[in-house]
C-alpha cells in the first residue's frame, strides 16, 4: 500500500463573481489557478517534513484532471456590497518531525487582517494544546503568539485570506482560500521535469 504523506503544500486563493452560485466558485478555482484538479477536501494537519513551497513550483507536481488533497476555506454571498472573507491558517512545529495544523475561518464582515489573524490563531491554539503549551485562554491573540513561539515548540505562523464585496449588482460572490498538499514520488504519477 502506498503512503499518502505529501510532502510539499502551498497555499493560494481566489475570488469569483456570477449569477449562478456554482459558477462564481468555478470562477474563483480559476483565479486560484486550482480549477483543473478533482480536489478532495480533508482535515487539518499539515503533515511532518512537509515543506511550503509556492503556488508556481505545487503546480509542477500536479497533472489536470489528477486527484488532489486540500484543506478549503469558502464563503459566498448574492447580497450587494457584503464583505466575505476566507481564510486558511498555518501553524508549524520547531521539530519537523512533529505534525503541525491547518485551520480553515469562513467568515462575512471581516476584513482580510481580523480574518486571516482569526484563522491564524485556531491553528495555532490547536497545535499549542497538542504539544502541551500552556496558556491562557481568554488572552488577546497577540499575548498567546508570543507565549506559544517563547516556547521554543512552535516555530512558524501564517495565513492566506481572500476578502471581498458582495457585487453591486447581486451577482453570486465567493471567495476560497486553500492549502493543497503535493504528494511527490510514489504518491503521484508524474514529476516535474
């Protein structure tokens, strides 16, 4: 049996506006530059040794058509100037051999800071539980960040968030934000040249 552990992701996000709802997601795949992949939504751990490369060098490993693993976040509106945002959050561990979290914040009124900070925060809150950091619960996110990164067991976090207004005139809007995980080698069918 083969293993499924990708060792590469890379994050990117897109908007799309239409009158048809499913037609403004497809729009917003295209923008992402993710729309030719059968993409198969999974939960939220972003896998040991797993590097963070860019959107360019992810696309190298993948074929149109090919099966790909991905964590999303979504949020649509057909209201007139409704601000939506969604956001995918990344927390990683000091120790590579660790497993580290991906959280996803779907979310209407927010701008892209309080969105991608919120998403940012639920990963890391997860990953802090996990490796038995203590803190406090009710602190502000700034307090809890440096808490978690003094630590020494939480080396990295960030987000990608994609905001944007519900159209003027009452087209379907929807935005995604999304970490894909790139399996290389026996996971996947072709290489990049």
């Amino acid at each position: 049996m083969q293993n499924f552990v990708p060792q590469k992701m890379f994050f990117t996000k897109g908007v799309g506006r239409h009158k048809e709802y499913l037609q403004s997601f497809e729009l917003a795949l295209r923008d992402a530059g993710i729309q030719e992949y059968n993409l198969v939504h999974v939960s939220s751990i972003f896998p040991p040794n797993c590097k963070k490369i860019s959107r360019e060098d992810g696309k190298k490993y993948l074929s149109p058509g090919q099966v790909v693993f991905c964590v999303m976040a979504r949020t649509a509106t057909s209201e007139p100037n409704r601000l939506v945002a969604a956001s995918i959050g990344l927390a990683q561990p000091a120790d590579p051999q660790n497993y580290g979290y991906l959280s996803e914040h779907h979310a209407f009124g927010e701008t892209d800071d309080k969105c991608g900070e919120y998403a940012e925060d639920l990963a890391a809150t997860m990953l802090a539980t996990t490796l038995g950091i203590e803190f406090d619960s009710q602190a502000a996110w700034d307090e809890r960040e440096q808490v978690y990164k003094s630590s020494g067991k939480i080396i990295r976090t960030t987000n990608i968030t994609q905001s944007a207004e519900g159209d003027k005139n009452g087209l379907w809007t929807t935005v995604i934000a999304s970490a894909v995980l790139v399996l290389d080698g026996n996971g996947t069918a072709n290489n990049p040249a």
